[in-house]
C-alpha cells in the first residue's frame, strides 16, 4: 500500500482535492441557492435536490468544460508549435523522442499493446490523449448548455416567465460571456507558465528546467 501511495500520490492528490472543492461548491451553492429561494418566497431545496438544477450543473460543467479545452488546446498546439527557452515545449532545432515513429518500438515487449498491434488501432492511440480531451470537452459543453438552459427555465418559473430550448440558450449572449470568461483566464494561465518558466525555476518540479538551466535551454 505505502509503494501504490508513492507511486500515485500525484493523481491521488489532485483527486482528493478536486473531491475537496466540488463538496465544497456544491454546500456553499446549496445555501445560496436557498437564500436566493427565500427571498421570492419560495420553499427551500433539499441538498440532494439542489444538485439537479440548473445553477449547480451549469456552474459545474461551465469550469470543467474550460479545463478540457485548456488541455486539449495545449496538448495539440504543442505538436508543432515551440517556445525557445521553456520546459514545456519540444527543442526546435532537433529531434524530440516525441516525434519518434511508433512502429520503432513495435519489437520492445513493454510496449503498449496498439503499439504492438499496428494498423487503424495505432492511428488511433497516436492521437488517443487529444481525442479524449476534445471528446471530455465536448461532453462538458453540452451538459454547461444543458444546465444553463435549466436554470433559466428555473428562474422563469420563478417569475412566471415562458420557458426556453438549448437552442435559445446556445443564441444567448450570457451563456458565451459564461464561457468566454473562463477560456481566456485558461489561455492566460497557460501562457504565463510558458513565459515565466523561460527564466524562472522550482527546484524538484518536473514543469520547471533545472536550476542551473540556462535561459534557452528548452525542454529537458
């Protein structure tokens, strides 16, 4: 159990905390959720209740859908694009092992299996974790849409306004501006690891260069 710890206290980790967090939204929202009742005079929400509607899934799949797209985006921009000087681009002036043909290794027995097999299946896993990203981010957009179009069919309700479709949602400035202001602090954040990983360091940190690493050196 200590060596599984060890060897996962990464993923672990971030689980935990995400856990952390989201039982934490989904309290605090609760409460405000039932305050927001309160004041139209309508009866309170029940915890488990409150985590159908629309404010928690919307709010929810909101944030998640712009962490997918921040992967996704930099997992694909990353192929072909470089930044002299930072860890986490490839070097531009020679070969990265990344770009080293699959079908070398196809004889190494710790290979992973699409490896050892070839053909469509390797097509596939070569481009598996941008696949996956793209497909959670989707998935994510949708249920954002979904939610928003659920909370405004709440709030309709509540003020005895006619009810709306996704589609109407998806025309909706205020559903954009939801998802705008999280995608450029992503792209923000991405952007600024990049430049200041280019002169400063975090000794230990396998996302920053070595300490002694000069400021061109890129990648590891």
């Amino acid at each position: 159990m200590k060596r599984f710890l060890r060897n996962n206290g990464l993923s672990l980790t971030l689980f935990a905390l995400f856990l952390l967090a989201l039982v934490g939204q989904a309290i605090t929202g609760w409460r405000a959720q039932i305050e927001e009742l309160r004041l139209h005079g309508s009866p309170p929400v029940g915890f488990l209740a409150y985590l159908t509607t629309g404010q928690f899934i919307s709010a929810t799949f909101e944030n998640w859908e712009s962490e997918f797209l921040q992967m996704a985006v930099y997992v694909l921009l990353t192929v072909f694009l470089f930044q002299k000087g930072s860890a986490e681009s490839k070097k531009p002036d020679e070969a990265n092992p990344e770009d080293e043909p699959p079908h070398a290794r196809r004889g190494n027995p710790d290979a992973p299996w699409p490896v050892q097999r070839g053909g469509l299946i390797l097509k596939f896993y070569s481009h598996s974790l941008s696949i996956a990203l793209v497909g959670l981010f989707l998935l994510s957009f949708g249920l954002h849409l979904a939610g928003s179009t659920r909370r405004a069919n709440e709030a309709a309700l509540l003020h005895h306004e006619p009810a709306q479709s996704m589609v109407e949602t998806l025309a909706d400035a205020e559903f954009w501006y939801e998802s705008f202001q999280n995608w450029q602090s992503e792209f923000l954040s991405m952007a600024v690891l990049i430049v200041l990983g280019i002169f400063l360091r975090e000794r230990g940190s396998p996302e920053s260069k070595p300490v002694a690493a000069p400021h061109a050196a890129t990648g590891h």
